[in-house]
C-alpha cells in the first residue's frame, strides 16, 4: 500500500535570540506521523531559506554546508529504499532507526543456516531425498567449517560476509588444501550454492557471491578396463574384508553391466541361475 512521505529540514525553535545559530533539524513524515534528527550543524536564522531548506548564498562554506544536508538527504533515500526492498515496516521511525544503525537485524551465521539446511533434509530421507545426498552435504558442510578454520580462524562467520572473493578462496582451497579434482570441486560448490539460494531468498544477502563465477565442469574421458586387468583384480586378494566385498560388487557390475545404483537396490531374490547353468 502506498505511502504519503516527507523530508525536509528546519531549526529547531528554541528560546534564544534571534542573533544566535540555532540547530537544524531534519524531518522524516510518513502519512502523517513524523520524526526528527539533529543533522549536527547549527546555522543563524538569518541565512536559512525556510522554503528550500537550504542556507541562502553561494560562498565555498555556504555550498559545503548544503552539500552536506544533501547527502543526509540521500541516506534516507536510500534507508527507505532498504526497508522496501527487505519487505520490513516502512515508518519515520523505521528510517530514523535504519540510519542511526538500530535496525541491524541479528547476523544469521553460515554454518547455522548450512546446519539447518542439512537437518532438514536428513528429516525427509527416504522420502524426498536418498541417504547419499545427505551424505554429500554432510561432507559439504564439513569442508565448509574447515575452510573457516583455515582461511579465517573462525568456528562461523556471518552470511553478509559472502562475496566473489570467499568463493574464488574456497575453490582454490578444496583443489589446493583437499586436493580436489575440477569436477569434484564444482560438485561440492554447487551443494555450497543452494545454501546460498536459501540466504538470498530469505533476504539475508543482498547480493549472490556466485555472480561471475563459472560452475562449469570438465568433460572427463573414461576408458574402461581390458579383460587382463580385470582377471588382475580378480586375482587380487584384499587383508580387509570390506575392500574384498568392494571388489566383488564392482566386478560384478562390470560383468553385469548394471550401474553401481542399480547394484545397491538388488536383493537375493532377484538373483537366481539361469537355464545354461549362468546368473540371472
């Protein structure tokens, strides 16, 4: 609903002479209900022109001082403009809080948003997500806590602190410090990204620190294994019983040809032997 708004600046009357400078004040009117702030400047009435709101001359002094309340002018502007676009209540009161600095809202913290984000998903698994997507961002999430550690020192850090600069560091820290390939590190920044989304949908950062980032990933040429290195793997014999079960699932999926997905959902009862004495 559209406001009616004023701004101007006057003296402040005071009981004092007319020879004296008195203090000029600025203020806010938003349908009807007003404020005042004292712009720090006094000034003799003499010099004031009531209707610009402006000291009258040209003099250098004269136009820094004028200059002067049209920057206070423009900040509250642009404080009105900031309540509007973050969907807050738009009064004189507002504005004045907004340019003293009393409408900080409470810094929402990266590894708390990030955390949250997780915890939700981890309550849908199963249901709208697969336990492996929680696991990518569980390992998102603690690479995102070591970076911290690592570039900053800090346990967290505020989600207006996220600009170009934080992701261009962080890539270089998952290729660099955790020795990541290209592709991995994309895939771990766009997990990074979505928290990010949530951040700038909720209005908490006002800009996307992706903006001018390339998320593109390397195309990879696989080869697949010769029937010789396969007899090789074949041959090999693990100490540890889980690399040995890891060896026989992907041999059987390369045998199979059935994708590493496919092999997790398979059940005992779907495996039986064929006519030819052969799996099926």
């Amino acid at each position: 609903m559209e406001k009616s708004f004023g701004l101007f600046f006057h003296l402040k009357k005071e009981n004092k002479s007319d020879g004296q400078k008195l203090k000029v004040y600025m203020r806010i009117t938003i349908n009807g209900i007003h404020c005042e702030i004292s712009t720090k400047r006094k000034c003799n009435p003499v010099n004031w022109n009531v209707s610009a709101g402006r000291l009258y001359g040209k003099s250098e002094a004269v136009r820094e001082f004028n200059a002067y309340l049209d920057t206070l002018q423009q900040k509250v502007f642009e404080a009105k403009r900031r309540l509007i676009e973050t969907d807050k209540e738009l009064t004189a009161e507002t504005i004045k809080n907004e340019l003293l600095g009393r409408n900080n809202n409470p810094k929402y913290m990266l590894l708390e948003v990030f955390k949250h984000h997780n915890t939700q998903m981890a309550a849908l698994v199963n249901r709208e997500y697969a336990p492996g997507t929680i696991e990518r961002y569980e390992t998102s999430y603690r690479h995102t806590e070591s970076f911290l550690q690592w570039k900053f020192k800090l346990n967290d850090i505020a989600i207006d602190k996220l600009n170009y600069e934080f992701i261009a560091e962080y890539e270089f820290w998952l290729k660099s410090v955790r020795n990541c390939g290209h592709n991995t590190t994309m895939k771990y920044l766009a997990n990074f990204k979505k928290i990010v989304i949530r951040c700038l949908k909720n209005g908490w950062l006002k800009k996307d620190p992706f903006i001018g980032f390339k998320m593109a990933k390397r195309e990879v040429e696989r080869t697949a294994l010769t029937e010789h290195e396969l007899q090789l793997l074949s041959a090999k014999n693990f100490s540890a019983e889980r690399l040995a079960i890891v060896k026989d699932i992907f041999l059987f999926s390369c045998y199979s040809g059935l994708a590493y997905a496919d092999v997790q959902k398979l059940k005992r009862s779907e495996i039986g032997i064929g006519r030819r004495g052969s799996f099926l």
